[in-house]
C-alpha cells in the first residue's frame, strides 16, 4: 500500500518537472541573475534575448534624513526596436523607462540619467534599512551592452537660503527635497542660467511619482517655462505638509519658450547624431519680504497719497484765511462793481450787438439793440450746414456770421444758456459712469478667472509678473502690482473733491443772485464741471481697470490697462477747448463713440498688427486728421458732403493761388493746426515705416503727444494774449512736467513683455526696487498718477486769472 503512494507521488513530480522543462523552453526565459551592488560603482555587462539581471543596492539611512539614489544608465547597442528595458523597485513603488527614450520625436536618448523618488521619512531612533532593485532586460536578439552606476545625490535636501548648481537635460532632469522652516511661510525659488535653453522649473508635492521628464513635468504642481531666469514664490499653504520637491528638466525644442523652432529632421537612424547639450543652472531659496516689511510697504503708499489729503486742505484753508482776513475779494468787487451795465443788461445782451468787441467804447451805453447781417456777410448757401442750427433767437441763429470772424472772444462762443450747457456736459460724467460699471464687471469676472485656473493648475506661464518682484495675498499672485494703483484711485477721489469745492462755490454765487451771480455768470471763463468730473471719475477708473489688468496681466487683456489712458487723453484735450468754445464743444455721445472706436482699433493693432492693417490706419489716421483740422479751423461752420472736394478746390484757387498777401484768415488756429499735423503725419509715417510691435502703446503715445501739444500752444497763447498765470499754477505745471519725466524714464524701465513668451518676457523680470516690494513698474503707477493729479489740476486752475475779466475781452484761441 505504502509502495503504491510513493508511486503516484513520484508520477506526479516527474510530470511536474517536464512540463516545467517544456515551457521552459518554449518561452526561451533564462536562469534569474541576480547582483549585489555597490554605489559608486560601474557595472558593465549585457543582456539579450530574454535575459534579465537585477542588481540589488542596499543602504542604511540616518533617522529623521532623506537621502535619494540617482541611477544612471546607457546602452550604445540599444534601439527602438529592441530597447533596454529598466525597471526599478522600491519599497514605496516601481519606476520604469526604456533606452534609448524618445523625446518629442525628434531626440533618442541611449544615456540617461534619473533620481529615484525617495520614501517618506520614517520616525525612528536608528538608521533605517533602504534596498533599491535595479533590473534589465531586453528581448533583442542579440546581446545589448550596458553600463549601470548608482550614486547617493549629495545635499538632497535643499537648504534654506543656499544657492547650488546643477547639471541638466532633457534625459538627465534633477530635483531636490525642501521643506519650510518653522519660523518662514513664504520663499522664492530662484533658478538661473548663462544658457538660454528653453528649461522648466517646477515645485510639487514631497511624494510619490515625481514627474521630471519632459512628458509629464507639467502634470502636477506648481511650474514655469524659463530660458535664463525664474523665480516662483510659493506659500506654505501651498504645500500643507510644508514639503516639496524642487525639479529642473530641459525642453528638447524651443518652441515652448520663443514660439519659434528650428527645422529638426525626423529620428531616421537608430539614435541622432547630436542630442541637445547639458545646461547647467543655479537653484537658490530665500525667503521674501516679512510680514512686517509688507504691512510697511502697504501702509507706506497709503500715508504717500494721504497727503496730498492734507496738503490739499492746507491749502484750501490758507486760501480762506488769507481772503478772510486781506478781504481781497471784497476789494475786486467793489472795483468792478461800477464796471457793470445797468440792471436789467447783461454782458450776453451788449455782446450779442457787439459780436465781441474788446473794450468799453465799443459797446453802446444806450443799451442793446437789434443788427441784422448784410447779405453779403452770410455764407453762400452751399457752404452752411443747416442741420446745425440751434434753436436760438434772432442774432444767433445766424452762427455763421459771429463764429467765422476773423478775432473771436469768449463771448461770442458762449452764447448758448448756461443751465442747458451744464446739463450737456454732465453727460459725460453721467454716461462715464455707465460705462465703467459696464466695462469693469465683465473685465473683473475675466481677470479673477485668470488667476483661479493659474492657481489651481499651477500653469505660471498664464500670467505675465514680474517673478522676482511678487507679493502674494490671498487669492492674488501680485498684490503688490495691484495695489500699486491706490494712487489712482485715491488721487481720482481728491480731484472729485476738487471740483466739488469749486462747483458748489459757482452755485452758490449763482444762487445769491445780484453782482455775485453777474460775476460768476459774465466774467472769467465759462463755468461747467461736467468734463472735471468725467476726468476725476477716468483717473479712479484707470486706477481700477490697472489693477484688474494687473491681477494676471497677459496677451487678452492688455487693453484693460490702457483704455482709460485714452479715455482721459482725450476728455483733456476736450476739456482745453471747452474752455474758451463752450458752445461748439462735441456732446458725449458722439465723444464716447469716438473713444470706443480708438480702442477698437487698438485691439485690432494688436491682434492683426500685419502690414495691410498699418497702411489702413495710416490712411485712416490721416483723413480723420484733415476732417479734424477742417472742424476746428471752421469751428463746425463747413458741411462735409460730394461737394466738400471742389469747394476745396475753389478756394484754393481763387484764395491762395491768386492772391499775394496770402495769410489764414484764422492764424491762431492755423498754427495749432499746422503744427500738429506736423507732428500727427511724421507720428503716422513712422508708424507704417517700422509697424512697431507695441501698438497699444503707439496709439497712447499719439494721445499723449497731441494733448501735449494742445496744453503747449493753450499756456503759449494765453501769454502771447497778454493773460498773466499765477504762480502756484506755475509751480503745478513746473511739478508735472518733473514728475512725468521720472514716471515716462520707469515706465521704458520694463521688466515684463506680453508681446513675448512666458519665459523671454521672465528673462527680463527684475528685482524689487523700493521697500522690498515695489518693482519699477509699481513706481510708474505711483508717479503716473501723481503726474496726471498735477495736470488735471493744471487745468482746473490755468484760467483763474481771467475771474474778474469780461468775456468780451477775453480772446478765443
């Protein structure tokens, strides 16, 4: 019985043993062969078909340490199509590759180099044992040679404000172990290089897999494409456990990093002949402004522009006290009292029979009376634009007799009832305002979107900062670019306040009724605060739609940033010729559309800046320059229509072709006008010569240069015509002009580029410049702002010498 069972048993095992023998064979599978290694150490060797051999490295590691192997293998027989195969495992999990690895299809990679993810510390008193298995195969069919070291990497962990350089690749990425000090909540990860290879600097959480290779370094974490420069500040908060891992890799190609890339041939052989070369970077961790430092930096813009506050109040209040206590004013009007007409007789009645006459003899005495035009005063039917009349009696229905003289005064132009023009110009702040909120609500949706995605995919190439001046807070990346633009808004409200004083003052003399009405209604320069108001209300919007652009400045919303800068560009040029034309002044319908249509052509500029577009503009800039000059030098009074073209001609020929003391009938304007389109055609050439890149700012600049140019012939006429200017609206205008000139020299000082990539735009990244927190860029929103401060209030005080002078000898220019 016993015999039988050791019978059957030994059956069994020997059926066992041949049918192991025989799969044995038909896989082709060899003998396991196993090594003990060494670190440090070169092992050579090969393996093929089917072969596999595992090297086996085991390492005690200190308590409370982390400390990583870096592997390093390469196989010159190896291809595509029988690749060494590397498989590595350890206690946490298995890390695998191929040589030679492909990278982006144009790059085959038979040396590689890579640093295996570390386990997490273990709490222990003693040294912890670590086993690392290291095995290769191939299935070619004969054999592959390789070459294997392993190495422990040397300062793993990176320390706190310590500065190392590295060695990388495309197939030789490296990373590094940082963990916050308990005393740091914020730093800045530094990363430079001489080499502009297109590289990517990316931070991610201390665990298991890291993703360093090319394919997948974007796939967690926080990360930034670079050429020479990046520098990413990260929170602990980031990081809950305040651990992460700080990887380098290189990028193949450079598209992602100039947009462009060479022609690379396809992989046509079993590797290419040249692989891209090792760049070497240095990393350094600091940490950034303290908690103090920052509170500081913030509180210090706030106290800035709190006072221009008190200096504002001061001196108001040294104003008041000193027509207090010399009664200045008592005195004007006791001198001008007897100057006055009769009651019952206005200065706009003994203007309307005067049509401007400069001085006391010309105005009868005997009271106003009725003139009618000779017929051969009044412009032939086929040049008057009848459409534009306006609804007024008798004389000023004839506007074409009293607006083309050849010496107008005030008077002549603000014939119009004033309460009817206050509430024109109100339409501008009123219809500003609807705008704004408009505007501003889609824009802050937009920009806040930006910054959430930026956040959560930690992709830092949405955004265009100024890496290595940044200031997080909250859900801003760059508070301190936000914030830098409280100038605008806090200066914008003051102005408001301003002008307030000054309106409410005008209402009350109007109010008053008797000599201080008829001072207030018929001498100085006509009083209406609508424009005042828009541009205070466009300097705080400027302030917002700046910060707004600011929160993730980028290629889709540059024209958040400049829009208002138009806005106000022009509400100051309108404002300057309201002054002495009130009547004539563009209402705000027809202003705004005019506006919209610069800053459509501004995105236009942008997006489709090719050479076609340019001559378009140039075209269109220079027509609307001639219309322009037609409107002005006629003060409206031309009809544009099929015949404006031969009336054009007439002129010409029997005006100035024939003539021979050939001189403008109009002369102030002719040189305004002739020096501006000087000045606006040389602008526009240039601009289809060299088609600059920049064209937002090209068409701020052509707003700036002829607002410049309006104020410089304003303030030089207005000495020419023998008006005095005080001495504090000379010292404001000596301070803007110093005060620009430093904004417009830190504004040229860019440290960003949307106009580039990410990472050409982060080579020109700059460290902060004031505070620890500011950047130069903050510094042009500070100056920007105190400079347009300054010249709003240039204009609300040029013409204050002109308060106790008639209109009627106030002259129009």
């Amino acid at each position: 019985m016993a015999d039988w069972r050791w019978s059957l048993l030994a059956s069994v095992l020997g059926t066992t043993l041949v049918l192991l023998t025989t799969s044995a064979s038909e896989t082709g599978t060899q003998p396991l062969s196993a090594v003990s290694a060494n670190f440090s150490v070169t092992y050579n060797g090969t393996v093929g078909a089917g072969e596999e051999v595992t090297y086996t490295f085991t390492y005690q590691e200190p308590p409370n340490t982390t400390e990583a192997v870096r592997l390093h293998v390469s196989s010159p027989d190896a291809t595509e199509s029988y690749p060494l195969l590397v498989v590595v495992r350890q206690e946490d999990g298995i890390l695998s590759w191929q040589v030679p690895l492909r990278v982006e299809d144009y790059y085959l990679f038979n040396d590689i180099e890579r640093t295996l993810c570390p386990a997490e510390v273990e709490e222990s008193p003693t040294d912890v044992i670590k086993t690392v298995y290291v095995q290769l195969s191939s299935s070619a069919p004969t054999n592959v040679s390789y070459s294997l070291m392993a190495t422990k990497v040397v300062d793993f962990d990176f320390r706190y404000n310590d500065t190392m350089g590295i060695e990388v690749s495309p197939a030789e990425p490296q990373y590094f172990f940082f963990e916050f000090p308990d005393n740091v909540d914020t730093v800045v990860v530094k990363a430079t290089s001489v080499n502009s290879k297109c590289s990517v600097l990316s931070l991610q959480r201390a665990k298991c897999p890291v993703y360093d290779l090319d394919s997948n370094i974007e796939f967690s974490g926080i990360f930034q494409t670079f050429t020479t420069s990046a520098a990413i500040t990260v929170q602990k908060e980031n990081f809950p456990d305040g651990k992460f891992y700080l990887v380098v890799g290189v990028k193949p190609i450079e598209f992602e990093c100039t947009g462009k890339a060479e022609v690379i041939q396809p992989i046509t052989g079993s590797k290419m002949e040249s692989a891209p070369a090792m760049k070497e970077v240095t990393l350094h961790v600091e940490e950034t402004l303290t908690e103090a430092g920052f509170v500081t930096a913030v509180l210090a813009a706030l106290a800035i522009f709190g006072l221009f506050y008190v200096v504002s109040g001061l001196v108001i209040l040294g104003t008041w006290f000193r027509d207090k206590t010399n009664g200045n004013l008592d005195r004007e009007m006791d001198s001008i009292e007897d100057a006055f007409p009769p009651e019952n007789k206005s200065l706009t009645d003994i203007g309307k029979s005067s049509y401007g006459a400069t001085g006391d003899d010309e105005i009868p005495r005997d009271g106003p009376h009725e003139t009618t035009p000779k017929e051969s005063d009044v412009p032939r039917k086929d040049s008057m634009d009848i459409s534009s009349y306006d609804t007024l009696d008798d004389i000023d229905t004839e506007k074409e007799i009293y607006r083309t003289k050849r010496v107008l005064y005030v008077a002549d132009l603000s014939r119009k009832e004033d309460k009817r023009l206050s509430k024109k110009f109100r339409l501008y702040n009123r219809n500003l305002i609807t705008i704004a909120v408009f505007y501003a609500l889609p824009v802050m949706q937009l920009v806040f979107t930006y910054q959430i995605v930026m956040n959560r995919t930690g992709d830092q190439d949405l955004c265009y900062y100024n890496f290595l001046c940044i200031h997080p807070y909250g859900v801003l990346s760059a508070f301190n670019n936000v914030w830098s633009n409280v100038g605008f808004v806090m200066l914008g409200i003051l102005l408001m306040l301003l002008i307030y004083r000054r309106d409410r003052a005008h209402k009350k003399k109007v109010e008053a009724g008797g000599i201080h009405a008829k001072l207030a209604l018929e001498y100085g320069l006509p009083k209406h605060f609508g424009l005042y108001y828009a541009m205070a209300l466009a300097l705080v919007m400027e302030g917002i739609m700046s910060a707004c652009y600011h929160v993730c400045p980028n290629y889709s919303n540059f024209q958040f940033d400049t829009s208002f800068m138009y806005i106000i560009g022009g509400l100051g040029m309108l404002k300057l010729y309201q002054k002495r034309h009130p009547d004539v002044n563009p209402n705000a319908y027809a202003a705004y559309m005019f506006f919209a249509g610069v800053i459509f052509m501004a995105v236009i500029g942008v997006v489709y800046g090719t050479t076609a577009f340019w001559i378009v503009f140039t075209v269109v800039y220079i027509l609307a320059t001639l219309f322009l000059n037609m409107e002005l030098y006629y003060m409206g009074r031309w009809s544009f229509d099929l015949t404006v073209f031969k009336r054009a001609y007439v002129v010409m020929r029997t005006d100035y072709l024939q003539c021979r003391d050939c001189r403008p009938t109009y002369m102030s304007r002719f040189v305004l006008l002739a020096i501006g389109n000087l000045v606006n055609w040389a602008i526009a050439l240039a601009g289809a010569a060299f088609q600059f890149q920049d064209f937002a700012s090209f068409l701020l600049g052509i707003v700036i240069a002829n607002l410049l140019i309006y104020l410089t012939f304003y303030i030089t006429m207005k000495v020419v015509s023998g008006e005095r200017i005080n001495l504090l609206t000379c010292l404001l205008i000596a301070l803007s002009a110093t005060v620009w000139a430093a904004a417009l020299y830190f504004f040229f000082e860019a440290n960003t580029s949307w106009q580039k990539m990410p990472a050409e735009s982060r080579a020109e990244n700059r460290p902060c410049v004031l505070l620890g927190f500011y950047d130069t860029h903050d510094i042009w929103h500070f100056l920007s702002a105190v400079s347009l401060f300054c010249s709003f209030i240039v204009l609300l005080v040029l013409d204050d010498d002109l308060d106790y002078v008639r209109r009627d000898q106030i002259a129009v220019f």
